[in-house]
C-alpha cells in the first residue's frame, strides 16, 4: 500500500478523533453552563462514551499501522538525502 493512502487514512482517522472531542467540549460546557437539574449522570454517560470512541479509534491497530507505514517512508527519504 502506498504511503499516501497510509497517511490520507490517518489524517481522516485524526479528524474524527478531533470532531467526537470538540462534540464533547460542547457536551461540557453546557453542563456546566445550561443542564438543568438531575441530568449529571445521563450527560456523565455520554462523555464517557465519547471519550471511550476516540480512545478506540486512536489505539486501534490499523491506527499504529498506517502510522509505522507513514514514518517508515519518512525514514527511507531521510537517509536517501
């Protein structure tokens, strides 16, 4: 497989990782500027499925593949310079 698509699939990868964060800063601060009353446990049970999402996303092993791909080709254009 070609580094390019190594490094588009992480790049993607990364994106999404970043768009469930941001989706959980959000779900952070309106629970601690809107949420009414009582709703700490169900809004709890969201982050933490959020957080679970990234984690995954960011330990799974075609995640450490493409990045080991990625920087074996940097590696190799280094040393041929």
């Amino acid at each position: 497989m070609p580094p390019e698509t190594a490094y588009r699939r992480l790049t993607e990868r990364f994106a999404k990782i970043a768009t469930i964060r941001e989706c959980s800063g959000l779900l952070g601060w309106d629970a601690a500027v809107m949420m009414p009353p009582g709703g700490g446990a169900t809004r709890g049970d969201q982050l933490a499925v959020l957080a679970g999402l990234a984690h995954e996303m960011l330990i799974a092993p075609a995640t450490g593949d493409d990045f080991l791909l990625v920087v074996h080709c940097c590696d190799d254009m280094c040393s041929a310079i």
